[in-house]
C-alpha cells in the first residue's frame, strides 16, 4: 500500500473539456458476461515454514500433518464447481504452495488439473519461497505446465531480511532465480519497501539486484502494519518505528524512475514487468472481470455475488469433509456497488479504464452519478479524462489510496 499523501484542498469544481455522458439515453445496466462466467481461478494452499511479522494473511504454520487431509478437502470443493469455458489464468498462492515439497505438490497440481480446464495458453502462476526451489520441486513445476513463478524475495540485503523475519539470505534468493529461469519462462518477485530503518541506497540496490536477474515480474510494496499481524502489535508498543511517509514516497517514487526505459515497464500502481509479461491474473481483478477461488480464506467473484471462504484451515477442512459450504461471508453487489470497485481498481492500472468499457458494461447512467467526482479530480490534477479513457496522472499515482478512496465513497442514489 501506497503511502497516505495529503490531498491539496481548495480546487474542486470547474467543468471538464470532455463532454458528460447524458442520463436519458435508457442504457437499462446488466452484469457483464466476463464476470458471470470468469476465465480466471485463484487457489490459496495454506502451508508455509514460518509465519512472517508482517503477513495477515490465511496461513498455517507447523501443521505439514494437515497436507493430506487438505488436498482432499480442496478435491472435495473443486468438485462443486463446473467451470466453462477452458481458463485464462490460475494463481496458485498461500501461503507457500511449493513448501510441503515435490510429491504433495505433484499430487495437487494433479487434482487441479482434473478440476481446471486450461485454454491453450492459459497462464499458471505458483507462488514459492526461495529455499523450497530445490530440483526436484522445479521439475514437477515443468512437468505441469506452470509457465510462471511468483517468489517472495522481499529484499537482496540480509539485514532487512532479518528484520522481515524472512528465512533465506539475498545469496539464496538470486540462486534461486537464476535455477527458476532455466526450466520456467517467466519469473516474478515481490520486494518490500519501508522496513524499519531502511535508507534509500539499500533499496535502489534491491533493484540493482532485482534488473541485473532474469526475471520478467517485479511487484513492489510498501510495508504495512495489519491488524493481526505480528509487526502490527510490535508497532503499538514502540518495538517497532514506521518510515515517515515521505521517506515512503521517495522510496516508491525510486522504484518508478528505476524501471523506466525501453526494456521495463510501470502498468499497475505496484507492478513492473518487461514489456510483454504483464501478470494477465491480476488483470482480471484490476478489470472487474470475475474469478473462481478455492481453499481457505479465498475470495471469488462472479455474477455480482462475493463470496469469501472461512480463513481457519482446520475449520475449512472440517466443513468440506462434512459436506458443508465452506463460504463465511457472502455479499449481493447492487450494480452501483459493482460499478464503483470496477472504476476503482481499474484506475490502478496506469493504461486507465477505457469509458465505452464501462458504458458497454454498466450503462451511461451508472457513469453519470460519478461525473462530477471524476471532474473534482481532474480538476485537482489527480486523474486526466479524455474522449475515451480515464487514468491517473502522475500526480495521482503516488497518491492513489486517497483518490481511488474518493471514488469507493461515491453513495448510490436516493
């Protein structure tokens, strides 16, 4: 998550050279057909060999014992799902979906083969920790057609890596890598900034490191402090002592200068890829477009219906094992509702969101009650509106958070 910039005040108003769309046209709204019947799938496999001070997500840790019996809950849920037509994309995250070793992991990328046609390039991500990557664990990633690899690298300095509580060294993370991109095509990492105490020189030689590898991925974060989180706890009683903000924007405003050029490429608030390997996945949450979710604590969509499964692996095991839905919240979205997320997560891309999209998608009327917000910003130069398209300046971008909150806050109306 960006880094929570003041917005200027005093500017809003003005009209817009682009012409607002009329509300009497009779465009009568629908659920896009992408979102009825998704080409994307996420599967969360719970297991990791730590429990990191900064991660709030779904995980277990120090229960391998569980894989079995997890694998045939996960069969179980699969099962209930027919999935047409043949998927685009299938994210298998966690978790660490390589950590409880070769055979578990051919015996799951088995049962979601059985489950989850694939189009004929369809993109399969599996997500890793660098020291699972020993020969064998590749092997099974080829043999199954995984053509990408997601690994929670965090940071090529060992000291930040201690105080990420990360267990591999920045010697092990780059070997990894470099044993990765000689049997899978593409390689993604994640890295970290804004670690307590982190100066500028050690993250521009993070991504030295990271351009100097063959990766085609990188995907950068600040750190945040959840609750639930170790670190979050640590942070409250002055164990811990944040960046200041502004260090925090010069840090991400570096990550975006140092990816400039004709190889690399910024097309997501927090994504760089080499030009041509953009994550097609995420694209389907950034799009609005729908998607499957499978396993503990994931969260699918389709149809306008969110569905979140319980985030206990024990307890998720236990309801499907007992032929019970696994679902712990389940939200109806009113298409108002739809339309807003569809604005605003694809206002992360930096390409925009194209507005005969969403007028083809939701109707002219949903785009009318949300004019005057998307001409406040403008105005304030957060967003720039043309004939066809609406994007993020680069004002906006490092203050994403608080401009795409503005268009989260639009009230449907009375």
């Amino acid at each position: 998550m960006l880094p929570r910039i003041a917005q200027p005040a005093g500017i809003f108003g003005g009209m817009s050279s682009v012409s607002p769309p009329s509300e009497n046209r009779g465009n009568q709204p629908h659920w896009p057909a992408s979102t009825a019947q998704p080409k994307a799938a996420y599967i969360h496999i719970p297991f990791c060999r730590a429990h990191c001070g900064y991660c709030n997500f779904s995980v277990l840790a120090g229960r391998d014992d569980l894989g079995p019996t997890f694998l045939e809950a996960l069969h179980r849920e699969l099962e209930s799902t027919v999935i047409s037509p043949p998927l685009e994309s299938i994210f298998i995250g966690g978790g660490t979906p390589t950590h409880l070793g070769a055979s578990w992991l051919d015996d799951c990328l088995t049962v979601l083969e059985k489950h989850l046609p694939r189009s004929a390039h369809c993109e399969v991500t599996v997500e890793s920790n660098p020291l699972d990557l020993a020969a064998d664990v590749l092997t099974v990633l080829a043999a199954h057609q995984v053509n990408r690899l997601s690994l929670g690298v965090q940071s090529f300095n060992d000291q930040k890596l201690r105080i990420l509580e990360r267990d591999h060294t920045a010697a092990e993370a780059s070997q990894a890598i470099e044993r990765a991109a000689k049997l899978l095509p593409q390689i993604s990492i994640d890295l970290i900034f804004g670690a307590p105490g982190e100066t500028l020189s050690t993250w521009r030689s993070d991504l030295t490191c990271a351009t100097s590898l063959p990766l085609t991925h990188v995907s950068t974060y600040g750190l945040t402090y959840e609750k639930g989180a170790a670190f979050y706890g640590r942070l409250q009683r002055g164990m811990l002592k944040q960046l200041p903000e502004e260090d925090e924007l010069t840090l991400y405003q570096t990550a975006r200068e140092h990816f400039q050029g004709p190889r690399w490429e910024q097309y997501e608030i927090s994504n760089f890829a080499v030009r041509g390997f953009r994550c097609r996945h995420n694209q389907s949450y950034w799009h609005g477009r729908g998607w499957y979710a499978f396993g503990p604590g994931a969260a699918r969509y389709i149809a306008g219906v969110r569905e979140v499964n319980h985030r206990s692996t024990t307890t998720y095991i236990k309801r499907m094992m007992s032929a019970v839905s696994p679902v712990a919240e389940r939200e109806c979205l009113t298409i108002h509702e739809a339309f807003r997320e569809r604005i605003a997560f694809g206002l992360r891309m930096l390409d925009g969101v194209e507005l005969v999209e969403l007028v083809d998608e939701f109707g002219e009327s949903q785009l009318a009650i949300f004019w005057p917000i998307l001409e406040r910003l403008k105005e304030m130069g957060c967003l720039e509106i043309s004939e066809s398209r609406i994007r993020l300046t680069d004002y906006g971008i490092p203050i994403s958070d608080a401009v795409l909150s503005e268009i989260l806050s639009v009230a449907a109306p009375k």
